[in-house]
C-alpha cells in the first residue's frame, strides 16, 4: 500500500488515538514499577469524574514536593449508599496515594485492599473499614 498525504490525513484519528492509548499506558506501567507514596485527603464526593464511569467519585488531593496535584477515584453505590452519606463518612479523611517519581501529578488513592495490594501496600486496620464501604463487602 502506499503512503500518501491524502492516506495519511484520511487516518490521522485512529493515528492520535493509537499514540494517545500507547502514552496513558506507558505512564501506567511508571506509575506501578516506580512509585513513592504520600498521603491524600478527600476533598468531597460527587458525582463520577472525568475519568471514568461510575455512580460517584472520590475526589481527593496531595502534595508532592510541595506542589498540589489533585485526582478522582470513581465507583459505584453499594445499596443504601448515596452521595451525602459518602461525603459525611470519607471527606477530609486522609489515605495513602501511590505517585509516579517521574510524573507525580499521576497519582492513585489507596482506598481499598485492591488498590493497595497492586502497590505492594497494606492497608492499615483502621482504613480496612473504608475499604468495605467503597467495594460493598459486608453490606
């Protein structure tokens, strides 16, 4: 097949979406092979971020150096749950963040043993609670 400019500007979007996906996941893998953890606050719970689906979002902020990076952790309502309820139980908690040494600005909130664990971490007995709370275990 030969390339042309027409070719080339017919195909530009799957070009950007293919460069973009090959980034994001780059700056994955970063994160999980070369992290240091800080710790995080909640800031408020709304409803699902930017990121991703979900029926809410945690959103949540930490410092790195002395610069503020902030993020959101999306997820779904487990029954009984509403976005008032999660707000009265995790805003201005405080939860360890994984962040990338090379880009710290990607960070991700330790909120539940699924997280922790893919970050060599072990959650404390005292956030195991919130952890329940956000994956629906025991309810």
């Amino acid at each position: 097949m030969k390339v042309t400019a027409r070719s080339i500007y017919k195909n530009w979007p799957i070009a950007f979406f293919v460069i973009v996906g090959v980034v994001i996941g780059y700056r994955a893998i970063l994160l999980k092979k070369d992290h240091q953890l800080t710790i995080g606050v909640v800031t408020s719970i709304d409803v699902s971020g930017y990121k991703s689906g979900g029926d809410y979002s945690i959103n949540y902020e930490y410092f790195v150096n002395g610069q503020k990076y902030s993020d959101n952790y999306n997820s779904d309502f487990c029954s009984g749950q509403s976005i008032h309820k999660l707000n009265e139980l995790l805003s201005g908690r405080r939860f360890p963040v994984a962040y990338s040494t090379r880009y710290p600005g990607d960070g991700v909130i330790l909120i539940t043993e699924g997280m922790a664990k893919k970050y060599n971490f072990v959650l404390p007995d005292s956030l195991k609670k919130y952890d329940s709370l956000v994956t629906c275990k025991g309810i």
